[in-house]
C-alpha cells in the first residue's frame, strides 16, 4: 500500500494545505473548509485499485487559529518531553 498511500500524499502538493502523515493516516489542514475537501478528493482519486477507503473527520474551531503540531507542542509541554516514542 505504501506506494498507494504515496500517491496520494504527492496529489496534496496541488493544495495550500498542511499535511503529516502518520502509521494510521494523514492530518490535513486547510485555511477553508472548501481547500481540504478538494485536496481530499485529490488524494482519493490518486489512488489506483477497484476500491478506495477515504475517512474524513473535520474539526472547525472556528475561535481558534491553533496548528496541528502547536496542539502537539501543548501536550508536550503538560508532559514534560516529547509525546512520542521512535521504537519500541
């Protein structure tokens, strides 16, 4: 699936979007609600197979213009260090 998944992700460079990819999926961040669904269906249609499974969640905290990474960055800060570990 990896080159699947990878095609995906290239077809994200079309959009103003942010994006991180992880083991279970991507985080994709848009200005615009309209941005994200359109680099999303980008992605999904980048993909080849007789069968695609797109899982969409959006989050619109309309008062806020925090990222991604700087929610990360506030739950590190409560931890004390890094909220990940590199293996095992």
């Amino acid at each position: 699936m990896a080159a699947e998944v990878a095609k995906a992700i290239d077809a994200l460079e079309d959009f103003d979007v942010a994006y991180e990819t992880n083991p279970m999926g991507t985080v994709i961040e848009a200005d615009e609600v309209g941005t994200l669904l359109d680099a999303v269906e980008a992605a999904h249609r980048a993909v080849d197979g007789d069968r695609v499974s797109t899982f969409l969640k959006i989050d619109e905290k309309r008062g806020s213009d925090a990222t991604a990474a700087e929610k990360v960055e506030h739950v590190e800060r409560e931890l004390g260090r890094a909220a990940r570990r590199s293996s095992r």
